[in-house]
DNA sequence: ACCTGAACACCGTTCAAGT
DNA sequence: ACCTGAACACCGTTCAAGT
C-alpha cells in the first residue's frame, strides 16, 4: 500500500491561492499573527513549505491576500441608507467588526499602505463623502480624514486584543488591568490619565468609535456651511 | 599584550539600560526596524548578545523603551498655547513631526497599547480637551477620537515611510507609483479613487494632518453647543 | 553583579531534484 | 506546470561558565 493511498491523504487537484488563503485566515484566526507559519501552513495543506512559494509571492503577499479576502467581503455589498452620513458610519462599523471578529486584520491594514484592501475602504467613503455634497477639492481632506481615523482605530483594537490574546485575558480583565495601572501612576505627571482610568473598564468601544466618525462629520459639514 | 589592552577597546564601566537604549535608536533610525537585531546591537555596543537581555528584558521591550524615549522628549515642555485649541494642534504636529524623524516610532506606538508612550499622548490630550471645558464625563470620547486619530495617521506614515524606504524610494516617487497604481484601477469598481489619486502627488501630509483634527476639534465645540 | 558566547528552537526563503 | 523537502541564512532567547 503505498503512502498516497491510505495515509495523510494528499490533495486530488493541484494547491490554488484560494486554498492557501483560506488556510492562512484560518490559522491566522485560531493563533493570531505569530500563528501563521510556513510549515504549519504547509502542514495543514498537506504539502511543503516551498510548495506554497509557486502560488505565493511571499508571506507579506499572504498577509495582504487574508487581509483583502477579509476587507473585500465587507465592502461589498452594504445596504443602501438614508443619508450619506449613515452610508459612512455603516461602512466604518462593518469594519471595526470585522475587526473584531479578526484583530490580526488591524495590523495587516496598518501595514498595507496604499494596497488594495485600504482601496477599497477608501473608495466606499470618498463615495459617501460625495454624496455629501463636498467639492472635488475639499474631497481628499475629508476622506483621509475618516480613513486615518479608521485605520487608527483599528490597530489600536487589534494591538489590544492581541495583547490580551498573548497574555490570555479576556477584553474586560484586561482593561481593569490597564486601569489599575493608569490609576497608579504619578499624580502629578498624568492627572487627566488617573481620571479617564475610572472611565476605561465600562466603556463601549464601539460606541466611542462612532462618537469619533460623527465628530469627524460635524467637522467636514461645518466646513460645507462656510462656503 | 592582552586583546583587552589595545584592540577593540571595551567598555570602561558596565552597560547600561540608556546605552543600550541610545544605540537601539541609532540603529533604528539608520536601517529600519528590521535594522535593530540583538547581534547588531550587541556588536555596536561591544558586547555579547546575551548581556543586553540582562538590563532589557525582551525585544519588545527595547523596542517600547526606544519609543518611549522619543516621544518623552516630544511631549516633555510644549510652549504655552493661546487657546487649548493650538494646544492640541501643537501636541499632534509634535508627534506627527517626530515620526516623520524616525518612521519605526509609528509602529511602535500602535503596538504600545495603554503603555507610557501612549499615554504621555493621552495625558497632554486630556489636558488640553479640560482646559477646552469638556465636562468630565464627555472628556473620554473627545480624547479617544484625537488619539485614535493620531495614531492612525502616525501609522500610516510610518507604514508609507518603511515601504518607500524598503523599495529605495524617496517620498514622492513613492507617492507618484501610488497614483499611477490608483489611477488605472477599474473605473466601474473605483471611480472615486480614481479621482483622488490626482490630488495624490501633492498633496502635504501635514497640512492634511492638521485638517482632520481641526474636523475633529469642530465635533467636540459643537457637542458643547448642544448642551 | 555583570558579562561571554555557544547553543537552541525557531523563522522565511531558495533551489536542485523529482513527477 | 507543479511539487518536494533538505538546506541556507538568518532570528530572539537561554544558560552554563566565567570575572
């Protein structure tokens, strides 16, 4: 009986990217950033690490397919909404919980400058900002206004929960944690810091996301209101 | 004559955390992040690499450590502001400013989650949202959104830098391969990126910068407004 | 107390060799 | 065309042994 037959079945067709994506956003998801591995990918695809090199640039490559499979799915289709105001808080909510539910997608966006994933955040909200009536030229300064607000909010929750992940806390545990640690510092080097530490256990990040996007809003419609 | 009399002259006194810390950032600012490894350090600091884990506990630890010192620096003496405003503009632009000095600081900070660096950033923030007249229980959000704000475009900055950097390439003819990139994506799929990439290659990222707190700064004053 | 430097357990990536 | 898997050139980190 030979190997192939019984044994560690092998793939029937040959490895696609697909595969390799799906695989990867699978371990990425299980394990986090350090859990996506070469040979633990190959491993799990039945097959070896330099296998993967012929469909794969590289693992930042690997890194931006996963991130994009993410993305792309939650900028596709969103339901049409009343105003532009709503069409961006929707957008910006899909994915802070894609976020959420993937924190290593924060860090793959931070990192993807330019690329396709952070393309096509940008274009549902230069979209929106449009039909918010902004001008051709006031456009850039609002959009990147909303996305570098985003992106920001994005790494700084998947930098806490992978933080909490490798220290095996769960979300609330780990922001007693930092409370207490606020609490404790110099009274009079961070005064304001000891105060908001009070705030910091019962928060709702999700709510204090959207407060942020509609500041950002108030301020690109006021700005409409001057010309 | 003994090695230790004439070549390689060794330290007099012992190592020390700032030592290390200095040449931490030295490297750092000439190479990159991928320019700090510990055999590199330990060589410049002449030394063995074992003997850096004595005052320093792990990389990410000097990493934090490194950051830190950057942007005590920066938050240390701002001079007095007219209006808390300024305060805050003047806060942002300083730290904007420095990881335009050393991209690797961006980075870190966005990994630093609830740690020093980040919350020296905090605590001017808070301050300044105080002195605007923020009551105590709305102070939360205003200073969340600046800082996430922040640290989304010192992020992407850095991002921007390190991948202009790793690609020999100087801010411009950087931004320029973007647009082009942009500019020949699908029309149907991304009509408004399109658009926005003209206004890419000259853009100034400071001036955007300032744009998007003043957004911001705009929200909370109105917030104020309503009550 | 502080340092040395070899050794360990990993990485991503390459590439001759196979089918 | 696609895969194999050993080999290479790195890493961070540890630790017995030194001073």
């Amino acid at each position: 009986m030979s190997k192939k037959a019984t044994g560690n079945p092998r793939r029937d067709e040959s490895l696609s990217r697909a595969q390799i994506i799906e695989a990867s956003i699978a371990l990425l998801d299980a394990n986090g950033e350090p859990g996506l591995t070469f040979r633990t990918l190959a491993e799990r695809l039945a097959t070896g690490a330099g296998a993967i090199y012929w469909h794969i640039d590289n693992k930042s490559d690997l890194l931006l397919a996963s991130c994009d499979a993410i993305i792309s799915h939650v900028t596709k289709a969103t339901a049409p909404t009343k105003t532009p105001e709503a069409g961006i808080r929707s957008v910006a909510l899909a994915i802070f919980d894609a976020i959420d539910a993937h924190p290593w997608v924060g860090s793959a966006l931070t990192r993807a400058a330019g690329k396709l994933p952070m393309v096509r955040i940008l274009e549902r909200l230069a979209e929106q900002v449009c039909a918010l009536g902004v001008p051709e030229g006031d456009r850039w300064s609002a959009v990147s206004a909303l996305l570098s607000y985003i992106l920001g909010v994005a790494g700084q929750n998947a930098a806490n929960r992978q933080l909490a992940q490798a220290l095996q806390l769960d979300r609330s545990t780990f922001l007693e944690d930092v409370s207490t640690v606020w609490s404790q510092l110099d009274v009079n080097a961070f005064p304001f810091t000891r105060e908001l530490a009070k705030a910091l256990p019962g928060h709702d990040d999700r709510a204090d996301f959207i407060a942020g996007i509609d500041f950002i809003l108030c301020g690109i419609n006021a700005n409409g209101h001057l010309r």
